[in-house]
C-alpha cells in the first residue's frame, strides 16, 4: 500500500466551486430565457457525477436582489 495520499482518502473533501449564476438573467427572453437555469443544472449534474462533498457557490446566485416568483419557483 502506498503511503501516498490519494484523491479518494477519506481525509479529502471534494469541493465543487461555481461563481455568479445570476439566476433570472433575461429570464422574459425566449430564446435565453432558461440559459442560467440550465447552467445551474449542469453544475448540479457535474457535482452529482463527481460525487462532491459540497457545492461552494460564490457571487451572485440570483441576477436581482428580489427575484420574480418564477425565478423562485425554477430554482
């Protein structure tokens, strides 16, 4: 056995870091409208796939400080 430490030592976290999502940006915009959405749920997909310990997020998670309820309600 190696005395090495490894990526997958039961001493690491695995921490997943994403910045500035800014849910509800151009949220009434057909075409970008589900743009910052779809993102959030591939940085979920991504910290399922790589099993992360937890998700830092860093900045603004939503793009106004009183979010619609619909902005709400898809996050």
């Amino acid at each position: 056995m190696s005395s090495e430490k490894t990526l997958e030592d039961e001493d690491t976290f695995k921490i997943l870091i994403a910045t500035d999502i800014h849910l509800g940006y151009l949220e009434k915009d057909a075409i970008r409208g589900q743009d910052t959405y779809n993102t959030l749920n591939e940085i979920l997909d991504c910290a399922k796939k790589n099993k992360v310990d937890f998700i830092l997020l860093g900045g603004d998670l939503f793009h106004e400080n009183k979010p619609s309820r619909r902005c709400l309600h898809s996050s």
